[in-house]
C-alpha cells in the first residue's frame, strides 16, 4: 500500500464538546438565549479545531475548547458557575491525556480564572494528579495562572437561582439546578487522545460536597487503547457507575462499539435513577455523543466542518 494511500486511512483530527445535559428543551428556550449557546458553542469547537487541523496536540485542543466555555456565563464552569448553599462559587475541574494516561484535576477552587488551565498544570507541573480548595488556590498562585476576584465569576442570574433554590426548599439534585458542566474530548493528527471537563457543581451545594467532574474514571477519562469521555449530569450517579472508565473499558475489554457502550453506561446510569450525557471519541475516529435527559449541548467538528446542537434529535429537525 503506497503512503498516500495509508494516509487517507486514517480518521484525521475529531472534536466533540458539551456545555450540559437537562431538561432543555426548544419551547422553554428564548431565542436570543438559544443564539447565544449555538454561537458560543460553536466558538468552542473553532478554538480547538483550530488547533487540531494545524497538527496539534489533542490536549491543547480539549483546554483550548473549555476555556471559551468557562469564559461564558451562559454555562456552570468558571464564570457563572452556580452558587453554594452559603453564597459562594466552587469550582471543579480535570484533564487526561490518552497518550500516556497522565491527568490533572482541582476541587473546591474559587479564584483561578480558567480551572481547567489549574488542572492541566496539576498535571504536567506537580507531582500529584488531584489538589483540593486552599491548597489548589495556593499551588494556582505560585505557578502564576490568572486569578479573578469573586464577582467576576458571581452572576445574577446564578444568584437568583440560589434564591429559587432557597425559597422553593427543592432538592440540590434537583435536574433545573445541575445542567451546565462543560467538556470537549478530542482526537489529534498523531492518534492520541484527550479529554477534559469543567463545573461549578451543584446549585445549593453544601459540605464540600464533590462531583463527578473532576474525577477521573467517573466524569473524565482517557485512554490511547479505548477512547476518551467527558461526562455531565448526576454526579452521584456517575461517581457510583465509574462512567468515564467504563466506557472505555467496555471498548477496550469486551470490545463493544463505542455508541453501544456509551448508551449501555447511561441507561445503567438511568436504571440506579441518575441522569445526564457524555461525549465519546476513539482513536479509529468515532464521535459519539450519548444522553438519557431531553436534551444535551453539544458540537462536532473534524475536517469535514462544524455543528451545533441542543435539543434531543427530534427536535432539532
């Protein structure tokens, strides 16, 4: 086989991202809200397609991806992530390269402008792979990344949602309340992957409460030999599955195709009576995108374009 030949062979650079999986559905979306989350999902999958299709590395493209994401209020990550039960914003984060199966996460951090940049320098900068509250500020400090004071990421609208949330005395696992994590998982020139995802956690959230996110093997994980996933909903739920890694580990054990184990790992999710979505790429170039809520934000990208969606399939028609 000549190279030229070998070389179409390959499935050439993948994006996949999310901005949250909930009750999102087109009648409740004003449409100048719903033109805000295409353009600034789309935005995301420009960053890191720009990067990919320039032959970089899949874990630039992911960072690059979910910076956008957490610079936008419109989503729970960074700025305008959601509210404690006392008032402030929390933040989680984590990052892992399929190359070498190296990762970064933080929990609990409150001033680093871009957590998922604190989380990928636990990961190439410390000797660890996951920093917690003050001590992840501190480390964030001493490796000089940005910091931002408390009311850049404060917004009304996430306050008026503590309030909602305080009033109403509903569930902090309430679906309204959880939506929003962000995450992209990508799939480089060279054939390795990555993935990496960002939350403000929970509305109303009490204890140092921690999600899914930042943990790998249940919101984050990725893996040359299988695939890479970035999840969002029901943290409990995803924790108690282990979602990320088994998915991966269906694919690469039991060798199911990678939408089969995707949607298998979110209806056993549904079974235990969770919810919420995940994104999938593999080394061979299959993107996936599974959910069991009414809708999930999403995009694609690869060589061939982008695009963009909200809604379940239906109702994007």
């Amino acid at each position: 086989m000549s190279s030229a030949a070998h070389a179409q062979q390959k499935p050439g650079w993948k994006l996949v991202i999310h901005g949250g999986a909930g009750t999102i559905k087109k009648a409740n979306m004003p449409a100048a809200k719903e033109q805000e989350i295409r353009a600034s999902l789309d935005r995301a999958l420009e960053a890191g397609a720009k990067i990919l299709s320039s032959g970089g590395s899949a874990l630039d493209a992911v960072e690059a991806s979910v910076k956008i994401l957490e610079d936008d209020p419109n989503f729970n990550a960074g700025r305008g992530s959601v509210f404690t039960y006392d008032g402030h914003n929390e933040m989680d984060a984590s990052i892992m390269d399929g190359r070498t199966r190296a990762a970064g996460a933080v929990t609990g951090v409150t001033a680093t402008k871009n957590p998922i940049s604190l989380a990928r320098t636990v990961m190439e900068k410390s000797e660890h792979v996951f920093l917690s509250r003050e001590g992840a500020n501190e480390f964030s400090r001493q490796q000089g990344l940005e910091q931002a004071p408390p009311e850049y990421f404060a917004t009304p609208d996430r306050r008026r949602q503590l309030e909602l949330f305080k009033t109403k005395k509903v569930s902090a696992l309430d679906i309204e309340y959880k939506f929003g994590t962000v995450g992209a998982v990508a799939l480089d020139k060279k054939g390795h992957v990555a993935a990496a995802t960002s939350t403000g956690g929970m509305t109303g959230k009490r204890w140092g409460r921690i999600g899914d996110s930042p943990i790998i093997g249940a919101g984050t994980y990725a893996d040359d030999r299988g695939c890479a996933v970035s999840g969002t909903g029901w943290g409990e739920y995803f924790i108690r599955v282990g979602v990320a890694h088994e998915i991966c580990a269906r694919m690469r054990l039991d060798g199911v195709s990678t939408q089969a184990a995707a949607d298998d790992v979110m209806a056993e999710v549904k079974a235990l009576g969770g919810d919420g979505g995940v994104i999938v790429v593999t080394p061979k170039g299959d993107m996936v995108t599974s959910f069991n809520t009414a809708g999930m934000y999403r995009g694609k990208a690869d060589a061939g374009g982008r695009s963009v969606r909200l809604y379940s399939e239906a109702e994007e028609r």
